[in-house]
C-alpha cells in the first residue's frame, strides 16, 4: 500500500494505522517518484492527498488510473461537494475529508480493497501464520490441525489481531449469533489455546472483564 501525504505527522499516523491492520505501507511526501512506486511496489491501493507538492493529488490520480488497477483513496481538507466529484469522477474508489478519524480511513481502505476482490486472506501474527481460504495454520513451521469451529474462531481473532474483542462479538462472528452462552467462546478459546501453545508460547490473551486478543509479545 503506498500513502502520499505531505503532512509528515498525518502521513506517518496513517501509516502506523495501516500497519497495525496488517498491511504493509510505504509513505511518500509527494508523487515525484509515483511511476517508479507504481512498477515497484505495485501497490493494492494509493491513499492520496489532493493538496501535495507539484503534482497535485488530481493529477496523480489521473497517472494510476492510466498504470494501474490500484484502488485510491484521496485524501483532502477540501470538503466541498465539487473536489469530492472530480476525484470520484476521475476514478478514485472513496473520499476522506481531513480531519478525520484513523478508524475511519482504515475502515474506508479495508472497504475498498474487499470491493476490489483484494483482501488478503492469509495473516501473520508472530510465528502464526493463518490462511483462511486454504484452511491452513501453521505455527514454527508446524502444521496445527484444528476443528472447523476452532479454525473460524481463529481466523476471526486474527483479522481482528491486536484488538480486544468480547464474548458477544466472537459468538455473532463465530456463530451468527451473540444470544447463546459465553461458556462457549470460552471451552473453544481454551481449544485454539492449548493446540498453538504446544507449538510456542501464548498467543490469545484474555483481557479479564473485556473479552480476548490475538497478539504476539515481545
């Protein structure tokens, strides 16, 4: 995923908010280098400001357009409803007005890239590695077998890696349906728990009162 933003400190959150998603980010301070970015890294999708050194975020959207499937979310503290429709018109895939909140754009991103067929399926936390559509964990290099229950749970803790989800939210995700009981969540966590901690150490947390996190520690 590529970010040009001039603004360092807004380039930089942004960045670390994709990062912390799983995605893997590169930040530019202007679009000089963009044609090389392009055939580079061949990135998924381009978060760009509209208001950037040289060649304006307008212009370079009209360069990935012409070199690239990448999807584009623009960047901007114009909010009026005419840059909002030469971007989408010009082809970009969504609009952020500035300020806003980094939930936001990453969620806008995800959103995006699932629209584009682009989510990638397979996620890393330490030495885990999760491929939902293969249906394959593998912790160490170890293949870990788990139940069909046991592979959706973890599959769901691992796109939601390093946040604290509760009960409910693991039983609606899992289950499709969060009025069950929470015991549960728990006899599966307990499951998922024992089989990747023959393979290293703990990987799901429980964060007493809140619910359960997939996180690596250092």
């Amino acid at each position: 995923m590529l970010v040009i933003e001039d603004a360092e400190a807004i380039g930089a959150a942004v960045s670390s908010a994709l990062r912390e998603s799983g995605y893997e980010v590169q930040h530019r301070l202007d679009g000089r280098q963009l044609e090389t970015d392009l055939g580079r890294f061949r990135p998924d999708l381009v978060v760009l400001d509209v208001m950037l050194p040289g060649r304006d975020g307008f212009q370079l959207l009209e360069v990935i357009r012409r070199s690239s499937g990448a999807g584009v979310v623009m960047l901007t503290a114009r909010d009026g409803v005419p840059d909002r429709l030469r971007g989408l018109s010009g082809g970009a895939d969504d609009y952020v007005g500035k300020p806003f909140v980094l939930a936001e754009l990453v969620a806008r991103v995800s959103a995006v890239l699932r629209r584009l067929g682009r989510t990638p399926t397979t996620v890393q936390v330490g030495d885990l590695v999760v491929d939902a559509d293969a249906g394959v964990v593998m912790r160490a290099d170890q293949a870990i077998e788990l139940t069909a229950t046991e592979l959706r749970l973890l599959v769901y803790l691992a796109a939601q890696r390093g946040r604290v989800v509760s009960k409910t939210q693991i039983l609606t995700a899992v289950w499709g349906y969060e009025d069950y009981d929470p015991n549960l969540v728990e006899v599966h966590i307990s499951a998922v728990r024992r089989k990747l901690e023959e393979h290293g150490p703990r990987l799901v947390h429980t964060v007493r009162g809140l619910g359960y996190v997939l996180r690596a520690d250092e």
